[in-house]
C-alpha cells in the first residue's frame, strides 16, 4: 500500500467513488472487498490491477462474455468445518455445491478463451478445477435441498418401511372413517388434521363408541377429534422409524463433512476468487459508467491528462443531463509543479481535485475518465491540503490548521511526491502569508517534487514565472462577461478580475477607484497586465476554435468534392464503354447489311458464308477469354448501365415533348397585309413611321428624319385614330 493518509482521500473523495463502484457488486464479500479498497505504490501491482479490470471490461463487448460469478457467502460453514465431530445442515452443503460449480464453470471458461483474457487466466490457472465436490454434495442432496433416499442403504430402509407404515396408516384411517362414518358417529365434516395427524370428527354423544385417542375437541364441546386405535399403533412404529432416519441423515452429514472438510483450503479459494470476480465485475461497470479506460503508463515520472473529467461531477451531471467539461494538463520532470490562478468559482479547485482523485483512482487498480492519448505516471504518496479546515476539536485556526499540514508535507515531500494545494498561504495576513508560502513552495521545488496549486498571491506567480520547473496557469474567463470557460491555460498567470467583478456587481466607479490608489502602483500595473494577457488569449482561443471549424467544414468538402468527382470519372468511363460498345455493334450491322446486299446481287451463297465466318474469326480474337463469373458480371454490368441510360433518355425525351407541346399551344402571330403609307412600328418600340415601299418580304418605313428597311414580320399596324 501507499504512504497515503486518510485525509488526502477524504479530500478528493475517494470514498464516494468506491461507494459508487460498491453499488454494482452483487455479493456482500465482494462489497466488503470494494470498501478496504487503498491505492497501491507497486508498478506491477498497479498494472496488473488496471488490465484485470480492462479484460472484464472487454467482456461487456464481446459475443464471450464471462459467465455469472454469483455466490453466497460460506465464511461460517468454513469455520464451522474447522470444528471436529461437528457437522453442516443441507442448506450449508447446498451453498458450497453452488459455489463449486460456479468457480468450475468460470475456471473452464477461462481456459477456453484464454486468448481473451490471459491475465485473468492466468490468475485462474493457479486454482485446481475439480468437480469433486459438487458430485458428492449432490449425490446426498437433491436440488431442493433433502437428503436423497439411496444417500445410504440403511437410509433407503428406513424409508421404504416408513413409506409402508404411511400406506398403513391411511388404510386403517381410511376404514375406520367408512366405519363411524355409516355408524352415524361422526360430524358432517368427517375427519380433520391435529398435531399432524389425521383425526376422525367424532359427535360427542358418540364418543365413547369409537375406539381411539382423543387429541382434542371443538370450541363448543359439540366435536371430538379422536385417532383410530389401528392408526394409532401405526404412529407408534412411524415415530421410531423417524427417529432411526433422523440419526441416519445424521450419519450421513457427517460423512459428508467429513469429505467435503479435505477441501477446505480448495473451497476458501473458490470463494476468494469469486469475491475477486466480483470485485472486477463492479470495477468494470463503474468504468462503462464513467467511460474510463486505461492509460498509458510510463516510468518517466510524465503526466498527461487528455480530456479528463471529474469522475463524481460526470456521474452527478450524467443523472441532471448537464454538460461536463474536461480539463488537459500535463506534468513532467521539466514542468514538475503548476500554479493555477485566477477569479473564484472559475474551476481551479475542480481542476486540482480532478488531477488528484484520477491518479488515486489509477493507483487502486480503477479505469480512469479520460482520453486514449492520455499517459500517467506514479507517486509513492500524495499529500493534498484542500478547503477550510479548521480544527474545532483541536482549537486550531484555519491558518495554524494549514501550518501543521504544511509542516507534514515538509516530512513527507520526495521527489516521488504529489501533493495538491487549494488557495495556498491564505488564512493569514496576505504578504506575511504569501511570503511564508513562497519559502514552503521553494522548498517543495527544491525536494523535486510534483504538485499543483491555486493561489491569488502575487508573488507565487512571479516565482512560477521566475524558477525553471514550475508554470503558471489559469482558467479561462470570458473577457465580456467574466463568466468561467472551465477550461484550463497553461503558461500564463490568472488576474482574479477583482475591480472588473466589482464593477459588473454594480459597484460605484468611484469606489473602485479609490480602492486602487490604496494598493502599491506595482500591483495594480501587474494585475493589469495578467487581465489584459488573459483576454487576448481568450480572443485567440476564440479565434483558434473558428479557424478550426473552418478547416474541418473546408476538409468535408473538398472530400465530398473529391468523391463526386470520382463517381462523375467513374460514370464517364462506364458510358464511354458503353458508347464503344454500341458503336461496334453498329459497325458489324452496316458490315452484315453489305454482305447481305452483295449476296443479293450475285447469289453466291459460298463467298457470303466465308465472309460471315472471317468476321465471326476477326470478333472472336478481340475478346478477352473470360470465366463464367466474369461473363455474368459484365454482362450484369452492360444490362445496369443500359437501363441507366434508357431511364435518363426517357427523361429527356419527356422534356422534349412537354417543350414541343408547349410551343405548339403558342398562338402563331398574324402578319397583316401591309400596305404603302399605312403607320406601323417595330415589335418592342415605341416609334410610329410610314411605310414608303414593300419589297421581297421587307419595307421601308420612314421615320420623318430618317428611314429603315425592316422585315414585315417585324412590323406591327398601328390605327391612327383622326
């Protein structure tokens, strides 16, 4: 296990991501297996947990998924088998038989598909399979759980004895009820059942008539219930018949312990490996919840979290169909600790707490919410010190509370450490406070250790800026409405936009202004500059997503361009063959018809049969020599493409006869017969001449200032009203 304290897990809360993981296990051991869940410090422990998982994972996925792994839990019958001359009840023997089985079952099909899953395989190969146990158990106890009458000889005695002494017994019920019954002795409900037995209704008056035990009598008095004297002495023998199949199941129980108690090191591991599949079980569909996957692992000490998200915020806002948005951070051994700054509730907690509960959900063997291109390191421990925590019981402020802790982490802090600070140095007077912070945070720096912090304190931001290894970081706000982006920039300090909020909040200018001069010139020039950087990356942010959404729109299209393109020469080739092919045949048709003609005017039938066979000759050595399969598929091809054309020359003539129809219903223009010095203007002008001549289809109308010769269909009568 990691050197990690109970504190650190209650500050990323762990514990509500194994009680959601513990909801999907389907037995109580594999709940309790969940709830001592600790994050491990080996690599290989870790490995071999994450793939454990991601192989159960793949079975959801896959047409071999595994088997049902449901049992119930044998911890006392176990302990019970540890205790000599003692012995297990048929239900007890029917848990362990079920639990048998059901470890066989998933032990073969492990060696089945063990190409699927060979670490667990491998896991399972370790455990004998025998069906051993199971036999035996249900060779003695049937599927309801009774003891079978051939479990033994002297017990398949008994019971047919016992079954005799039955038939007997409602034999002699049977004839003493015929009896009483036409005797008149008994009650018009005739017979009942006490103590288990059959009784007789007996009237009162008549009870002394009947030969029997009395066992009881009615409410009123009116009734008595009495068993035959025959059947009682029947019962005497049933009881002692009872008794010796009661010691016989004895017998037989404890032979049957004493059997199954050689196994009990096998069975305690088919219980310890069920627990453990369900323990995989539930690890595996928190993770088709969360959508985890596993990481890439390195031993470089090199973090990289591509689109991670906050486990418990997913979950929370999956079941509020609200939206969550992930974070990409990365950490190596250059860039080791990251200090994120910036205006409150803008992300930055969420963002350290995201870090932070990923890697200890990694390291307790959990598939984890992020991207495929994600890698992820180890850390021996991880230190966190996150919210208010001040101490009641302790009498501690939250500032002396936060100096014990950092005077923990001060012990602790290796160069194989993680540690994660929410609001650093606050709690005290702000420069005492950030000055004091600045020296822990050199000292951390210093043992090369990984970590992230948020802060508002201005000179950790200049030490970031300042030391080699460490960055600056901010979450991004939109710089008109300083609303939160949620999303996170490294490589530059966060302003907290305090006058800005202020002055979105209604806070009077001049207040504000006042508020500035109080502070050293420096600071505000500083703050300043960080708000006036973060809202040009904002714009640049902004810009960079636009450009990128055109790149990708102009991709799609030039994709969708290149595929028309494509079809369109692919068409053009299938019509040109076609055309070719058409061509060809009409080729030999003209070459037929003149062969035919030939024969027409000189009759000779021998030259017009050698003609026609070197043609066949000439056709037959330009085709390619074809299978069956090609033949059927070119002539397929042929066919579809034939049709094709039909279907669009169909079309084409349609718009040629709907065209032909229209024109034919325009009504013909009637030419007048125009005569020399009538008035007339040209179709589409305004002007009025005079017709001088007409000459050859033409005329030569007069204008007054000039003259035109114009066709007369052209011409248009004008009636000169006087």
């Amino acid at each position: 296990m990691t050197n990690i304290s109970q504190k650190t897990l209650d500050d990323l809360e762990f514990d509500v991501v194994k009680l959601q993981v513990e909801a999907y296990c389907i037995t109580s051991l594999g709940k309790s297996k969940i709830n001592k869940l600790k994050p491990l410090s080996n690599k290989n422990d870790i490995t071999e947990a994450l793939i454990l998982v991601n192989e159960f994972l793949s079975s959801f996925e896959n047409e071999n998924r595994i088997p049902n792994h449901g049992f119930e839990d044998i911890t006392d019958e176990l302990k019970l088998l540890c205790i000599e001359n003692n012995f297990l009840e048929n239900e007890q023997f029917r848990k362990i038989a079920s639990l048998s089985i059901a470890s066989n079952i998933l032990l073969k099909f492990f060696q089945k598909f063990k190409e699927y899953y060979p670490t667990i395989f491998k896991i399972s190969n370790n455990i004998e399979k025998t069906n051993l146990i199971s036999s035996e158990i249900n060779s003695i106890i049937d599927k309801y759980g009774e003891i079978r009458n051939d479990a033994s000889d002297s017990l398949y005695s008994i019971r047919k004895s016992i079954q005799s002494v039955r038939n007997k017994i409602n034999t002699s019920f049977n004839a003493a009820l015929s009896q009483y019954n036409s005797e008149e002795y008994l009650d018009e409900i005739r017979e009942t059942v006490m103590e288990n037995r059959r009784v007789l209704a007996v009237k009162a008056m008549y009870r002394r008539k009947v030969k029997g035990s009395i066992l009881g009598a009615s409410k009123t008095g009116s009734i008595v219930y009495i068993e035959p004297e025959t059947t009682h002495k029947y019962h005497r023998d049933l009881n002692n018949l009872e008794f010796d199949e009661s010691e016989e199941i004895k017998k037989i129980l404890i032979r049957l312990t004493n059997y199954v108690r050689d196994f009990k090191p096998l069975i305690t591991k088919y219980q310890d490996y069920l627990t453990l599949m369900d323990f995989l079980y539930a690890k595996a569909k928190y993770a088709k919840e969360i959508n985890g996957i596993l990481p890439n692992l390195n031993n470089n000490q090199e973090m990289f979290l591509k689109d991670a998200y906050h486990p418990l915020l997913l979950v929370a806002n999956n079941q509020e169909n609200k939206k969550t948005f992930p974070q990409n951070i990365s950490m190596n051994v250059e860039s080791r600790i990251i200090v994120i700054s910036g205006p409150n509730a803008g992300g930055k907690s969420i963002t350290l707490k995201t870090v932070g509960l990923i890697q200890l959900m990694m390291q307790s063997g959990l598939l984890v919410p992020i991207n495929q291109q994600s890698k992820m390191c180890f850390f021996q421990n991880i230190l966190s010190d996150i919210g208010d925590n001040q101490s009641i019981e302790n009498h501690l402020s939250t500032y002396s509370y936060r100096l014990n802790q950092m005077n923990y982490f001060l012990k602790k802090c290796t160069n194989n450490t993680l540690f994660l600070i929410d609001e650093f140095g606050t709690g005290s007077d702000p420069e005492l406070g950030g000055a004091l912070a600045e020296t822990f945070l050199e000292v951390f720096y210093k043992r090369g250790a990984f970590g992230i912090i948020t802060t508002h304190y201005s000179n950790l931001k200049l030490l970031a800026n300042e030391l080699p290894y460490i960055q600056n970081a901010n979450m991004l706000f939109d710089e008109k409405t300083l609303l939160p982006i949620y999303k996170l920039v490294i490589g530059q300090a966060g302003s907290s936009f305090t006058f800005e909020v202020a002055q979105k909040n209604g806070i009077p200018y001049n207040l504000i202004n006042r508020s500035k001069k109080k502070i050293e010139r420096g600071k505000i020039r500083f703050e300043k500059t960080i708000a006036k950087l973060q809202k040009e990356r904002s714009k640049l942010e902004k810009t960079e997503r636009a450009l990128k959404k055109n790149e990708v729109k102009k991709e799609l299209e030039a994709e969708k361009l290149a595929s028309l393109k494509q079809k369109a020469q692919k068409k053009l080739l299938n019509y040109q063959e076609l055309y070719d092919s058409n061509q060809r045949l009409i080729y030999l048709g003209k070459k037929i018809r003149d062969l035919g003609d030939n024969f027409l005017n000189n009759g000779r039938k021998r030259e017009l049969l050698s003609e026609l066979f070197k043609l066949v000759q000439i056709e037959n050595s330009k085709k390619e020599k074809l299978s069956n399969k090609q033949k059927i598929d070119k002539l397929t091809k042929q066919n579809r493409l034939q049709k094709e054309v039909e279907k669009k020359l169909v079309k084409i003539r349609k718009r040629k006869k709907e065209a032909k129809v229209k024109e034919d219903h325009i009504p013909q223009k009637t030419i007048h017969n125009f005569k020399i010095g009538e008035s007339v203007r040209m179709d589409g002008g305004k002007a009025i001449g005079t017709i001088d001549k007409i000459e050859k289809g033409k005329a030569i109308i007069n204008y007054g200032l000039f003259t035109t010769n114009v066709s007369l269909e052209r011409l248009e009568f004008v009636q000169i009203k006087k």
